[in-house]
C-alpha cells in the first residue's frame, strides 16, 4: 500500500453482500484487518488501479443481530 494516508479514511459499514466500490462499483479486496480487536474493521481497497479507492469498513451493530438470531 503506497498511498498516503493523509486524511482519514472514509467509513462505510458491513452488510450481507461482498464489499464494492462505491465510485467505479468494483469489487475491493481486504488490505488489513482489525477484525479481531475492539475496532471490528477492515480497510478495503478498489481493485481498479485507475480508482485505487481506500475506506475502512466497520461492523454493523445491526448486522451483528440478524446473525444471531
Ligand atoms: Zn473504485
């Protein structure tokens, strides 16, 4: 990851469908995970190397609740 992280990511929350792109619509793949910590998240990266999107992607507290039941 060479991008320069120099303002803060923007978050988008989880849901029951595989992580897109919200510019091109492109699917993105899993760079890091803080799954396992208090922080529930992952950074997701645009596949499109002209987009090169990068967010953060967070647990739904929501989502959470319609797998548990
Ligand atoms: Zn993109």
């Amino acid at each position: 990851m060479n991008q320069q992280l120099s303002q803060p990511l923007e978050i988008f929350l989880m849901n029951d469908q595989p992580f897109t792109c919200p510019y091109c619509g492109s699917r993105c793949e899993e760079i890091a995970s803080f799954y396992h910590t208090n922080a529930k998240s992952l950074i997701e990266k645009c596949l499109n190397k002209d987009c090169g999107f990068t967010c953060y992607e967070e647990e739904d507290e929501y989502f959470l609740k319609l797998w548990k039941q």
